[in-house]
C-alpha cells in the first residue's frame, strides 16, 4: 500500500509562470548595460523583485541604490521595472545622470492613464498597496488627483472630492478577484465611478493567477517560488488558498522548503512569481523529486508570447556601436 501511495505523488507544474516581458526586458536591460558601457552601472531599487537577481547582477557590476542622491554625478543610472514618478527624473537630470528607464511598458501605461485623467479634472483612486515602488511612481504622476486604496476595507472608509467625477486604476501586480471587490465596493458607495479603457493588472499577474486557480483544487499543498517584496507573487500564495488549496506557501527558494508541509500530501502544485528566473523552480523541482514527487505534469491554461523591445536610450547607443563596428569592418576589407 505504502509503495502505491509513494507511486501516486505528483507535482502540478503552473504553465505560465516565471519571467514576464516586462521583466525580462528590465533584467537584459542591466545585463546588456553592464556589457557595453562596462562596470559600474548603477540601479535605483531591486531592478525587480527577486533577491537571486538582484545578487547576480551585482556580483556583475551593478550596483543597486535607494536613490539617486547616492549615484556620483554623471554616472548611468537604470530606472527600475516598478517605474518611478518625475520627481526621480527630475533629481536624476540635476546630477546629469546617464538614465536608463527599464519601467516596464504596461506600468507606463497606468502612469500614462493617471496623468491624462488628472488633466481632466477627474479624481483617482488607484487600488495597489500603500509603499509599494510602483504605487509610489504612478502617485507622483498627479499626487493632488490621486489616493490609494489598499484594500476592499479601505473602499469601504475614504472620501472623495466629487463622487460624480471619479475614476479608477490599479498596480499592476495585484489579485483580480480582490481588486474586482475593490471596486464593487467602491461603485456600492459611488454609482458613478468610472473604469479605466482597459485592464491594469498586467496579462502577466493575470495569466499566472489563471493557472494556479486551475491546479489549486487537486492539489494538497501549493508552492509559489518568490520573494517576500513580490506582490505577484505573495498573491498567488493567496490565490491557491482562495481556489481550493488545502495548504500554500511561498519560498525565496528551494533552501526554504520545509519537508513537514508535504506530510500526508500526495499532490503538490508549484508556480512562480512574474519575477522568478526558472532556475529557481528547477531546484524546487529537484528538491521535491528527491522528497518522492519526481512525478511532474505541467498545467497549461494561456502561452505567452509577448516581448518588449529595450529601453530606447540603450537601445540607441547599442545601435550606434553595432553600426560603428560594421563600418570599421568595411574598412578593413
């Protein structure tokens, strides 16, 4: 009987999970700038969310700052994926830094959204977590139009200017279903709230949330791979509970895995966070087929093919260098 039960261990493996297009571009950003323009290359904040990316790019050269008041004038400065408000913009062209703005695109967007509806007179409530680097980029777009709302208790306490003349937008980062509750209750209090054009929780956060609601109700335990500091990722701890989970945890890696939470299981469902670099989830799944769950059938619910070209300041200067060397070449022949 034991051996049958041993035989029938399995590891749900979530399919999307791990880097996004945003992510990635930012990573490569500081992969690329460390290349071409040599070491130091400063940072402002975890160019993402992850401990283990952030400890081998600077064991590369990088060197990650709280801001820019820390970065030698002149010196190149990478704006992080979270995105950052015009002040930081502002500080960084006082100190002629070089900047590089790896602000993911669909962050841009919100901040886009934030500054053409404070011009339009409009109050804003941005649902996303009070501290969070992205919460505090797009509040600095319009901080007068702008409040957070961090939760759906907090829809239930806050006053507006003109309920007649409100809209919402969201982080990027966030659980849909609590944020669709946000908003519920905001529109129970406020009828005339309006919706922004289109979705701000990325496609990303929204496609990871999607396959671990699929695995999460056979599954005895789920493990999400990802740091503390990763909104997405704490959210999908959250999720699989929410879905049918009987137990979920989130490790920075496999190091953190305690055996004692797959006691009893015989179902194990793994993901990670938009900002995990697969490497980490292989050692999970080598930990776990170690443990008896060498069995993995991955759960595909979306396939994600999206991809966003470099920072256009980086881009440039990678494009002048390519062209340069190409003319040495022909002159050479």
């Amino acid at each position: 009987m034991t051996k049958v039960a041993e035989q029938r261990k399995k590891v749900l493996l979530a399919a999307p999970r791990g880097y996004c297009a945003g992510v990635d571009r930012a990573v490569i950003a500081v992969e690329k700038a460390l290349e071409h323009y040599g070491a130091p290359v400063y940072v402002r904040k975890e160019i993402v969310h992850n401990k283990f990316v952030v400890a081998t790019l600077a064991a590369r050269g990088a060197i990650f700052v709280d801001d820019t008041d820390e970065v030698p004038e002149g010196a190149r400065l990478v704006f992080s994926a979270h995105g950052v408000s015009p002040a930081v913009h502002a500080a960084a062209a006082a100190r002629s830094l070089q900047t590089i703005d790896a602000t993911c695109p669909l962050v841009t967007k919100v901040h886009k959204e934030a500054v053409r509806f404070a011009a339009e007179e409009y109050e804003i409530l941005l649902i996303g977590h009070h501290g969070h680097e992205e919460v505090e980029g797009t509040l600095g777009e319009a901080p007068d139009h702008i409040q957070v709302v961090n939760s759906p208790d907090e829809a239930d306490t806050i006053t507006v200017r003109d309920p007649d003349k409100l809209i919402w937008i969201s982080q990027t980062t966030l659980s849909v279903d609590e944020t669709m509750e946000t908003v519920r209750r905001l529109r129970e209090r406020f009828p005339s709230l309006q919706d922004p054009p289109s979705d701000d929780i990325c496609y990303a956060t929204q496609n990871r949330q999607v396959a671990v609601k699929k695995l999460a109700p056979e599954c005895d335990v789920v493990i999400t791979v990802g740091s503390a500091n990763s909104s997405n990722s704490v959210r999908l701890v959250e999720v699989a509970l929410d879905a049918g989970a009987r137990a979920s945890y989130r490790v920075e890696t496999a190091a953190e895995l305690d055996p004692a939470w797959l006691e009893g299981a015989s179902t194990v469902g793994v993901t990670s966070g938009a900002s995990v670099p697969e490497i980490l989830v292989r050692d999970v799944l080598e930990l776990l087929a170690r443990l008896g769950f060498a069995d993995v059938e991955e759960v595909r619910t979306a396939t994600e093919e999206m991809i966003f070209s470099l920072p256009l300041e980086l881009r440039t200067d990678l494009n002048a260098a390519g062209t340069s060397l190409e003319r040495q070449r022909r002159a050479a022949r």
